[in-house]
C-alpha cells in the first residue's frame, strides 16, 4: 500500500535535468536551467522501495 508522501522523479524534456519531489504537489516546478526557462518537468519514474538516490 501506498503512503502519502510518494517520492516520484521528475525530468526535463529539454536537458533532461532531473528532480525528486514528494507527491502530492499542486503543480510540477519548472526546471532550474537557464536555457529551459519556463520549462515544466515531467514525471520520469514513481521511485518505489529499494530504490536510493
């Protein structure tokens, strides 16, 4: 079963920068790169047990 706080890793579909954020959020970040302004970051992957980073 799943908790609250799910750990989820998000990209950027520009520069592929990546990002780990706790679900829920109200709305995805945008990436961080000046190049990708404005740029929202898509979910990559649902980081589930046994998984660190």
């Amino acid at each position: 079963m799943r908790g609250k706080n799910e750990p989820v890793q998000l990209v950027c579909p520009k520069c592929r920068r990546r990002k780990i954020v706790y679900l829920p959020i109200d709305d995805l970040p945008e990436c961080e790169n000046a190049a990708c302004k404005g740029t929202r970051m898509i979910i990559e992957e649902l980081l589930d047990e046994g998984k660190s980073y």
